[in-house]
C-alpha cells in the first residue's frame, strides 16, 4: 500500500478535508518516527468514515492530530471552511467543541474523584452554555439518551458503573457541546461483544439523533463495516485503499486488505481457519521500506513495489486502490 | 513434599483418562457486602491433548475458574468441590505444593503480556530462570533450551532477542515470549486467559494458530478463556459456556455451534458483528448486565436478560440437561428449538429482536 495521491477526494458538503497530513515523531537524537507519512482523505456531513489497520499504521495519530494533539507536522486539516493547523490555540479551543474524541479505554478517560455527572457537566461550565438550570437539563436528557440514570450519575463516581457504562458516560461527554463530528479512537475494543454490540447500535442512533458525523477508528475489519459508510484502510502511515463500506469487503482490491479480512476469527468451527495468515509483524516506522510500504510481507510484490511508491487510483464505484498489483476479484462474488 | 512425589502427568495420563477433571467446583469470596459466589458449581473434564474453550462475559466466574485450578487466588477466596489433575486431587493443595506443578506441569499465558513480564530483566533471564529452577539445568543447557523456545514461537532473530528487555518487544513478540516461558518446563496443561484481547486481528490469528500447534506438538492440553466466540471456534475441541459462575451450555465444539440450546449462548453469537452482513446492520444485544453474584437472581441466572424466559423461568433453576449427544448439556427450561422457544422467537423476529420490555434495562 504505502501509497499516496488525492484521486479519491471528493466534493460535496465536506465538514473534514484532510490533505498530505505528515506527523512525526523526534526519538532520540537523530531518529524519526514516520507515524502518518502524507494522507488524504475527506469525510462528508453525515458520513461515517472507518479507519482501520494494524498497531502503528498511525491511525490513532490520524485522529489525534485532527484535534491537534499534537498538531502535525505538516499538512491541511480543514474543518467546517476552517484550517485548523493556522489556528490560534484560543481558536483552536474553540473549534475542539465541535470535533470531539471518544478513547479507547473508557474507565481511565474519565476523572475517578469526580461524580460521572460532573463530568459530563465540566465542558458545558467551561463555555459557559444557558443559565445553569438549562445546563442541568440537558445533562439530564443527554445522559438518559446514552441510556444512564442521571440520578444515579450524580451519586457515582466511574469505578461503580461497567466499562460499557462508561463507555457510554465519555460519549455522553462528548456529546454534551453539540459537536458537528465525533472521532472515536477504538471505543469498543475493551468491551465484551455483548456490550460492544449496544454501544455500536447507540453510535448509530445518536448519529441519527444529533446529526453527527463521525470518524471511527478501529482494528477489528467487522466491527468497522458494520458501523461504516466509507472505510479506509491504513499500513505504516499510509492509505492503501478507500472504498465504500460493503464494496471493500465485497472486492477488497488491495492484498493487505485481504490479509486483514482473513485474519478475522470466524465464529464457525467449520470455516477454513488456516487461509491467508500473514507472517510478521509491521516493520519499524522510523525507517520505513522504500517504495510500497508493504512489499516486504506481501506475496504480490515485484520489482517495482520496491522502487516505486503506488498512488491511489480509482478501481470504480468511489472504489480507491494504492496497489501495483491490485487483487482482482470476480464480480459474480458480490 | 517433596517434588519427586508430584505425580508426573506425563507417565500417568496414557490410558485416555482425564488430565483434568472438576467436580462440583465452587469458588466463593468472602467481602463486606457478602459471599460473591463467583464459581459456582462447575463439572467438566478434559483429555491430555484437547483444548477447551470457556466463553463468557466479563464476570461470568471465567478467569475465576482458571485461577482456581492454578490455585492463584487471593486468601479471601475459599474452595469447595474437587479439582483433579493427573488423578490426584490438588483442590487443598497449599501454594508450596503448587508451587511444584507451576511451570512443570501446568502454566499461564495472560492478556497483557506487558504486565505480566518483569520490565526490569533480560529476556533471556526470564526465559532460563524457570528451566534452572524446575529442571535444574545449568547455566549452558538452560540458554541452549531457551533459544529452542524462542524459535518455537517463531520469533525472528532469536540470539538477539535473549539480551533484549520487554519494552524492545511489540505486543505481538511479547506475547510469544510469554508463551515460550509458559511453555519452557514442558506443562501438560496450558491457560491462555484472553491471550489475544490486546493484540490486533493479523497478529490474534498467528498467537492461536501457534499456541494450537504446540498443543499438537507437546500432546498437551491447553484451555482457553475468552469472551469472544470467534476464538474458539476454530481452536478448541469443546466449549463451556459461563453465566453467573455456572455453567450453562458445553459441548463438542463443532455440536455447539451446530446446534445451540441455550438463549444465552445465541444471543453471544448474534451480538457478534459479521463480515457477511452489509454494513449498518443493527446488532443483537443482550439487554441488561450480568447477576450480582452476592445476591443472585432466583431460578436462572439468565433469565432476567433472557428475552424467552416464561415465569417457571424466574422460579426454579434449570438442571444441566443433556441433549441427544451426552457429551451436550445445557441448562434452560425452554432451549432454542422447544415450542416455547420457537413461539417467542417468532414473535421477537417481527420486532426485529427489540422488543419494548427490554429498552428499559440497558
């Protein structure tokens, strides 16, 4: 994959725009961590984008640096007309109430001295929102939405409710501001499937309820295409391959794709458990390989994966490809 | 005692008889608020070679159970029932006396490899310690034996690896290193308790697939606790479902997903995202949180979350039953399949599994 190129961009109503978005690390005296190495991608108003790929494809990074922390090292990040990366910190205080985070690990995002009320509460005291009797209602109305007594919110500190309740508590925090997008770093890796599976159906009906937009960051290729309109796939700071959500699992055209779509366990004893395993592990972002990053695990890579980097080409049906050698896949499958 | 008493498993466990068997396993904590009974009655056995899954939600008594035949449980806990291993009964075995089977006879493989490695000592220290104090190798045998392990595990440059603290590892590499350690004395019973939760999908598939080899490889036995049925599927020999610290549903692997009784096992199956279904699919929850095990519910465990439960169901508990196949028991009044159970289920399909009685428990 390694690719880059903006073939993929769209127009349209977007509320996020990215374009060659770099962020690096300095470790040590003279290395670097090339986390996210010139990425585009756009997300538009009502859509949820899925990013996925493995630890250290830089996907988490992605995110963090759309909020600004850290801000990039170099790239556009513009969101609802506005660059971000030019931004005052006062302005950029003000944009984070209209884009905001949900963390992977629920019980640690939240403050454990503090009732998960006033948790809930803090940001809407920072900006000062309606008078405090307004503030106490929709706290109220916010957290049964996300489906938590207030009541009880109010007596409780996080460590008395379940991960998935707190889960939900951060995404009731999040939503507090009215934010127009909402990116979501693995929010329901930690969970159990049961609970997983009630915090991906109250995301989809809080999206549908609020108007949100949101990004959603994951590893687990199941979970993404269920909550997903658009999906990118990422691999050592880089995009390989963008598509609509059912068109990537139908024809994923890129082979990492396809190595990440067999290594899915699936719930069937019967299933052929042995196919398409990948050997290895990602090779160190502080010296990535040359050309395509992932030629040295793929069994498809040529001369020119080693030379030459891919650029992003269109595979049709909005269907984004960086790959010499994409997969072809027939279409009597779908 | 001395460790030539330990009863190798080794010579003992040929004729097909049980390396492990639990009878009637309770494991109760003493707290302020009450007794917690997180194990509750549990039988099951298993064969030298076999791998047994034990599924359930966060908890169910999962990581409980294993720890209580590990004997790694806090003083607070106390035991009933019996725990046999290799034919000798280790459920009053005091830590000393465990202490002989660590390692040698039966290990663990946790979910965080991080913190479960000493971030202060060499790979290789921690690798050759057990070897030296089990097996009394020397100093030469002992790295000889630990670089074997480390290509067992297929870890890349083995040599350097010796020399190398925890952090200098990815996730993925730290695992296998636990693995190796957990596997250096040779046990005949190995416990991978959520090995594969913090690991990405790519890298979940290789630590199964190597821990089922060296299943093969050693004949030994491993069990498997997870709360993710897609993991066993493929990697176990036989299921047990967890609910409440009891037992729910188990059977043969390959008879449980062709044919499960149980709701509570279903509804784990359908909560399950699939890469079959188009996206915006709406998933099936299970309402609700699992039992306060200080007070349980009254008759099943499940019921109160169970969206087929019938009033007998709140009442009396359900019995383990077998089915057709001894080898499949289930505890439910009304399993999937029964009239009772097809009626409901109909009547939940043209609601699309939400029914109205249920928004309010989650």
């Amino acid at each position: 994959m390694a690719g880059t190129g903006k073939a993929h961009l769209r127009d349209g109503d977007k509320v996020l725009s990215i374009e060659d978005l770099v962020v690096e690390f300095k470790v040590g005296r003279d290395s670097t961590v090339k986390a996210v190495s010139g990425i585009s991608f756009d997300v538009l108003r009502g859509e949820t984008l899925g990013i996925v790929g493995e630890s250290g494809c830089g996907k988490s990074t992605t995110g963090r640096a759309i909020m600004q922390i850290p801000p990039p090292t170099s790239g556009s990040i513009i969101f609802e007309g506005a660059e971000l990366t030019e931004m005052t910190s006062s302005a950029v205080r003000e944009a984070r109430t209209r884009v905001q985070m949900i963390f992977q690990d629920p019980v640690s995002s939240l403050n454990p001295r503090r009732s998960v009320r006033d948790s809930v509460l803090e940001p809407l005291e920072i900006w000062k929102r309606g008078t405090k009797e307004e503030r106490n209602k929709l706290v109220d109305e916010i957290l049964e939405s996300v489906g938590i007594d207030p009541a009880r919110a109010a007596e409780s500190k996080p460590h008395q409710f379940s991960g998935g309740q707190c889960q939900r508590i951060s995404v009731a925090r999040a939503l507090v501001l009215d934010p127009t997008l909402i990116i979501c770093d693995e929010p329901v890796s930690a969970l159990d499937v049961s609970v997983q599976a009630q915090v991906l159906n109250l995301l989809e009906d809080l999206k549908e309820k609020f108007g949100l937009t949101l990004v959603f960051i994951a590893h687990d290729l199941a979970v993404v295409k269920n909550i997903s309109d658009r999906v990118a796939v990422m691999y050592l700071g880089k995009l390989c391959e963008v598509a609509s959500s059912d068109d990537l699992y139908a024809r994923p055209a890129h082979p990492y794709t396809n190595v990440l779509l067999d290594s899915i366990p699936e719930p069937d004893p019967e299933a052929d458990h042995s196919v398409g395993k990948i050997v290895g592990e990602p090779p160190s972002p502080i010296s990535p390989p040359s050309g395509c990053r992932f030629h040295p695990r793929c069994a498809y890579a040529t001369d020119i994966c080693t030379r030459q980097e891919p650029q992003l080409r269109p595979m049709g049906d909005g269907h984004f490809v960086a790959c010499h050698h994409p997969v072809e896949t027939p279409v009597e499958i779908r | 005692m001395n460790k030539n008493d330990i009863i190798q498993s080794d010579r003992r466990i040929e004729s097909g008889e049980p390396l492990l068997e639990l009878i009637d396993l309770k494991t109760h904590f003493k707290t302020e608020r009450g007794l917690v009974r997180a194990v509750d009655g549990v039988t099951l056995s298993l064969k030298r070679g076999e791998s047994l899954g034990v599924v359930g939600e966060s908890g169910s008594g999962k990581t409980v159970l294993s720890r209580s035949i590990m004997g790694l449980l806090p003083s607070t806990a106390v035991k009933h029932g019996s725990v046999k291993f290799a034919g000798q009964d280790i459920v009053g075995f005091s830590a000393k006396q465990m202490r002989h089977l660590w390692g040698a006879e039966m290990s663990m493989v946790f979910q965080n490899p991080l913190n479960s490695l000493n971030p202060l000592m060499k790979i290789g220290k921690q690798i050759t310690e057990p070897l030296k104090l089990h097996l009394g190798m020397d100093k030469a045998t002992a790295t000889a034996t630990a670089l074997q392990l480390l290509r067992d595990v297929r870890i890349p440059e083995p040599e350097r690896r010796l020399n190398q603290l925890p952090h200098e590892l990815s996730g993925g590499m730290r695992q296998r290193v636990m693995i190796a350690i957990a596997l250096a004395c040779g046990p005949t019973l190995l416990f991978a308790d959520e090995p594969t939760t913090a690991l990405d999908v790519t890298v979940q598939a290789q630590i199964l697939d190597l821990i089922g080899e060296q299943r093969r490889d050693r004949n030994m036995s491993v069990i498997l606790v997870t709360h993710d049925l897609g993991v066993v599927a493929g990697h176990t020999d036989q299921i047990a479902v967890m609910y409440g610290g009891k037992l729910v549903e188990h059977a043969p692997t390959k008879t449980l997903f062709a044919n499960m009784k149980m709701p509570y096992t279903k509804s784990l199956m359908r909560s399950i995202p699939k890469l079959s279904d188009p996206s915006h699919t709406r998933l099936a929850t299970i309402p609700g949180r699992p039992p306060d095990l200080v007070n349980p519910p009254l008759g099943c465990n499940f019921a109160p979350r169970c969206m087929y439960a019938l009033p007998k169901c709140h009442v009396e508990e359900p019995p383990l039953t077998p089915t057709a196949d001894p080898k499949h028991v289930y505890a439910c009044w009304y399993p999937v399949g029964s009239p009772e159970f097809e009626k409901r289920d109909a009547e939940l399909q043209a609601t699309g599994y939400m029914p109205e009685d249920f928004s309010a428990v989650s």
